[in-house]
C-alpha cells in the first residue's frame, strides 16, 4: 500500500524542498518512506540531504542508462533519490522514463514524496503533479504564492489528482497568519496542515547540507513540519494499482 504525494507550489523558492525532506523524515517515524527529487531541470535535494557526491542520480536513470535502485541511497532514516545538477544530465533526461521509476519505487515503500518543479511551464515540471495522489501545496503568505498556488491546485484537479493540504512556511512573526490562513483556505481543497516559521536553523541547516529534523531536531521549524506530517493523514492505495496509473500517466501538455 501506497500514497504519492507531489510537494509544489507554482511559484519558487517557497520551500517545497525543505519541506520534502522534513516531511520525508517526520513520516519515517510512522512510514517507510522514499523521496525523490522530481526537480530534474533545477534539482538541489542533494544538497538538503547530504547526497551532493553520488555518482549515480535519477537524471541517469531518466537517460536510460541505470536501474532506479542504483540511485536510491538509505539516509535520515528514510530512501533518497537525488538528481544530478548539471545541464547536459538534464538535456539526456527523458521525463517518460519517470513514470517507469515512480512506478518501480511505488511498489516498495509506504509513503513516496515528489520533490516537484516550480511553475508549470514544461513536461518535467507538470508530471509529478499529474503522477501524484495528492499535492501538498507549499506556500508563503504573499498574494503571489497564493495565487500561483491556486494555479497548481487548477491544474492538479483536472488531472484527478486531489490537495492534501497546504503549508505556510517562512512566515514571520509579524504576519497575522491566522487571518491570511482562514481566508486562504476558502480556496483550497485541502486543510491548513500548519505554518512554518521563518527559520535561521532552516537555513543553517540547508548550509550544512542537512535536513532540518537532522540538524536541529528540537526547533520551532522543525516541530512545525512534524505537525504537517502529523496533519497529513496518509490514504495509501494498493501499490500495484498505484504503479499502474503511475505506468499509464498521460505524459501532459503544460496549461
Ligand atoms: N522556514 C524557512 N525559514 C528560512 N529559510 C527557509 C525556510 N524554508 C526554506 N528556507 C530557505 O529558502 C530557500 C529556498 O528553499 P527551498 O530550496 O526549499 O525552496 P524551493 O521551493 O524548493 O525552491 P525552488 O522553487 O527553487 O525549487 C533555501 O535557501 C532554504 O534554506
Ligand atoms: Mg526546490
């Protein structure tokens, strides 16, 4: 049994990496879990989760030439499919071969988390949503990544795929976040899973090359994610029905 979850938001920098590994390693107390970095234009999980030297990534997998497990690494209690940063590993990327190793992973592990893309503007960015079960949608509390955010849910929806719920992350005390939250969630199809705090360990921590739960285990940011991944109420499918949507995803048109 098997849920996926695609991590996104439309717009960038909002946190959906950070988010996937702290996810990642909160529901691992609970779940067997695997992570991959479905960002295959612009990926940087490696460096959220101490994976920056491996030799062989997802984008090696996406050019044919590996197995999915060779690039499957055990870390942080959880398994961690990094992609590899350079652009020529891009251009040999063929996001359809996604679908094949999304599916492979799907039938060996509880909980599957896609790191996805920014915007919605290419196949690679648009394919984790429409594999996925459900988003999680990370945003800011800035009319901006809402209103992308809308944007992504849009889209999720007319592929079948449904919102878990949305995080706030980076917010600032300063911000009346409950009220920004309350009128936020008269759009979303999902819940308020819960609001991250602007963090200096979140960024220390992506400096170490460390996942927050890693790094310091015990703060505001960290205890946050963890009542996402509390809040998150996981819907797991039978992974042999999961692994053949997965298969059979239609490769979308961007919007
Ligand atoms: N709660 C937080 N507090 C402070 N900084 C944060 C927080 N969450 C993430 N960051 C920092 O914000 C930057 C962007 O985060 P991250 O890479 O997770 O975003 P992203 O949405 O995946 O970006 P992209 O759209 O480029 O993929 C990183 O430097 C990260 O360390
Ligand atoms: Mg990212």
């Amino acid at each position: 049994m098997v849920e996926v979850f695609a991590v996104a938001s439309g717009k960038g920098g909002t946190g959906k990496t950070t988010s996937t590994v702290a996810l990642g390693m909160a529901l691992a107390d609970r779940y067997d879990v695997t992570v991959v970095d479905a960002d295959t234009g612009m990926a940087n999980l490696l460096f959220h989760a101490g994976l920056s030297d491996v030799e062989t990534t997802l984008h090696d997998v996406l050019a044919g030439d590996r197995p999915i497990g060779e690039a499957t690494y055990d870390r942080f209690g959880m398994r961690v499919v990094p992609c590899g940063t350079s652009l020529d590993g891009f251009r040999d990327a063929d996001p359809k071969r996604l679908r094949e190793a999304v599916a492979t992973l799907a039938t060996d592990t509880d909980v599957l988390l896609l790191d996805s893309p920014p915007a919605l503007d290419s196949r690679a960015a648009v394919l984790p949503i429409v594999m996925a079960d459900r988003i999680v949608v990370v945003l800011q509390p800035t009319i901006p990544a809402i209103s992308d955010g809308l944007k992504v849910q849009e889209y999720a929806s007319s592929y079948g795929t449904g919102v878990a719920g949305v995080l706030f992350n980076k917010v600032r005390p300063d911000e009346d976040i409950e009220g920004i939250a309350e009128k936020t969630e008269r759009y979303f199809d999902g819940p308020t899973l819960a609001t991250v705090p602007e963090s200096e360990q979140a960024r220390e921590a992506r400096r170490a090359g460390r996942p927050l739960l890693a790094h310091a285990p015990e703060c505001d940011a960290a205890g946050a994610f963890r009542r996402v991944a509390d809040g998150l109420s996981v819907q797991p499918v039978p992974s042999e029905t999961v692994a053949d949507r997965v298969r059979s995803a239609v490769i979308p048109e961007p919007p």
